[in-house]
C-alpha cells in the first residue's frame, strides 16, 4: 500500500556532511594518495547510491562495495568510478561482474580462470585485483608469484591492485619488524609487491592496507591508495585514541521521528506504551480503514489534530482502550 504521508520515523542523511568528511579525510593524504569511498552495506546504512554519488562528485577516486549487486546497483544509477567489490569472486559471478566493469578480488586460481574465460567470451577486460590475507583470517593469495604467473597467459586480464585489510587492531600481529621499527612491515610490503610486479608484469599497481583506523594513525601504511568507510561517515573508528582525533568529523546521519502522542499524565504503563505504537502505525492508515493490527480505525487520529474528544484523559482512555483491543 501506497502511503499518503511520509514515514513517521525516518533516518536523515546529511549530504554536506558526506562531503565534509571527504574533505577532512583528503587533508591526511599526499596528493598522489588515492581514496576508495568504502559503501558497502548500504553505505553504512546512509543509502547506497545516495552516498556513493556524493563521493564520485566529492571527488572520491574509487567506490568499495561488498557484493556484485552493489556494484551493479551502482553502475545502473550511472556512477562510473571504478569499483572494487571486496568479497572474493566466486566463478560463477566473473561475466556479470565483467559486464557491470567492477574489479574483482581474487584470491585463487579459480576464479583468476574464470575471469579470464569470462573475458575472452566477452571479448572485454576482466578488471581484478589479489587480496593477500595479513592475519584477519579472510581467505587470501597463499602464492601471489605463481598467480601472476597464470595471470600474464590471459591478455584481457587487467590488475588494478593488490590489497591486504588491517585494522589498528590488528596491527600488533603485524609482525617482528613493526615491533622493532614502526612502518617496517608496510615498507616490506610495498618493496617486495613492487619487486614482484616489475619482475612478472613490468609495471607497477596501486597497493593498499589501510581502512579509517590505520589511515588515521599510521601514515606509512596509506601506501598507494587508503579505503575509507567510517570516517567518511563521521565516526572515528573505537580503537582510534584521542591524541589520533585531529578531524573535524560530521555525524552524516540523524534519526527523525514524529511525535505521534503525548500524556498529560506522569505515571507511564507498559499499556500506554502500546498505544503510542498503535497511534503512531494508525497515523499512516487512511481513515475508517482496518489496520493490519486488527483494530477498526474509526477516525484519524493526527498528533498536531487538536479534537476536545481526544485531549486529557479521555484520550488515555481511548488509547489505552486501543491498545487493550489489540491483545496488548
Ligand atoms: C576491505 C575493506 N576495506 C575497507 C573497509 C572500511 O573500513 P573502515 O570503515 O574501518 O574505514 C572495509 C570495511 O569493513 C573493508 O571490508
């Protein structure tokens, strides 16, 4: 059913404040420093296309989703910023995934095959980049040489990147040298990334590890390109110590609702609560309709409506009759 009014609860997203932090998050990185706009789960819950617009205007040089449907989903609202859709490519997705022009992230031979296959079918790019686990315990390339090996066979294979995903959390399992000298492991990372790709590919390719957290704190690991979600959003991530705070964030996102009914009275039962509940879904329905809650509507009940049959405590009474009706 279609409604006449507009929901009454409602969350509100802040557009300017989307760009704010956008801009906030530009001012930590180098000017080569690329930025992925993370908006997977619905853009933390912001609304998917909404947000990602916002960033591809804010000047956000990658979009970062989840699943194929969001990156489709993406391309159908006609964004076309490169995507990096994050879960691992299952075979079976590689041609639509070609046909949105989403990257792909690959982590076996499999679906490195299937991709290629994919491509030459369609006789277009298949857009890829490799995640190397780094002690997250998401599965990743275990032999990124042997891979790129396969991967030089299959001319339309095209590699974006290679990516690993930590947290500040994770960062003390990064390792002996990050104990001993902060930034080493990254330097490690990036060096022998670089020797491989030179050596199999004779050209270099973003390398990225950094989501909000480790953007924020350690500026050795933004390498290439940094992908961030919820400083984009407003938030500082909870492991991000105060001292590490130096933006000025914007919260994106309000929670709206109408006040759909107020007591004159102090004393608050668990009946008036239900009658508020009741009152406010009665709100949405058209008058002297039956509600799906089983009740008749005999009259619409508008909180801003000011009617001498429903003020004081009569209208209490008629609430808590409401809700009593409907098993409350
Ligand atoms: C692979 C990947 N990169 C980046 C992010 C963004 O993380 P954050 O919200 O901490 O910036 C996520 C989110 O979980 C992710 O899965």
């Amino acid at each position: 059913m279609l409604l006449a009014m507009p929901p009454l609860t409602y969350v509100a997203v802040d557009p300017a404040a989307l760009r704010h932090n956008l801009a906030q998050a530009r001012t930590l990185l180098e000017p080569a420093t690329q930025l992925m706009a993370v908006v997977k789960a619905n853009a933390y819950g912001h609304g998917l296309v909404l947000a990602a617009s916002v960033f591809a205007e804010s000047g956000a040089d990658w979009l970062g989703v989840s699943t194929l449907e969001e990156g489709a989903a993406l391309r159908a609202a006609g964004l076309h910023l490169p995507i990096l859709v994050f879960l691992p490519c299952p075979p079976e997705q590689a041609a639509d995934l070609i046909a949105h022009r989403l990257s792909a992230t690959v982590v076996g031979e499999e679906s490195l095959v299937a991709l290629a296959r994919a491509a030459e079918i369609a006789q277009r790019p298949a857009h890829y980049q490799f995640y190397l686990d780094a002690g997250l315990g998401r599965p990743g390339v275990d032999d990124l040489p042997r891979l790129m090996e396969i991967a030089s066979g299959f001319p339309l294979l095209v590699l974006d990147g290679l990516y690993m995903h930590l947290d500040a959390a994770a960062a003390p399992r990064l390792g002996p040298l990050e104990t001993l000298k902060p930034g080493a492991e990254f330097r490690l990372f990036a060096a022998t990334a670089h020797e491989i790709t030179d050596r199999l590919l004779g050209t270099r390719v973003p390398l990225h590890a950094a989501a909000s957290a480790l953007a924020l704190t350690r500026p050795e690991a933004r390498l290439d390109l940094v992908r961030l979600g919820t400083l984009l959003y407003g938030q500082y991530p909870a492991s991000v110590p105060p001292a590490a705070r130096s933006l000025d964030l914007r919260p994106a996102r309000s929670l709206r609702s109408t006040v759909a009914w107020r007591s004159n009275s102090s004393a608050c039962s668990s009946a008036n609560s239900a009658a508020v509940i009741q009152n406010a879904r009665r709100c949405q329905e058209p008058s002297g309709t039956r509600s799906k809650s089983g009740f008749s509507i005999q009259r619409s009940i508008h909180p801003r409506q000011k009617s001498s049959s429903t003020m004081g405590t009569s209208r209490t009474a008629r609430a808590m009759r409401i809700a009593r009706a409907s098993g409350y």
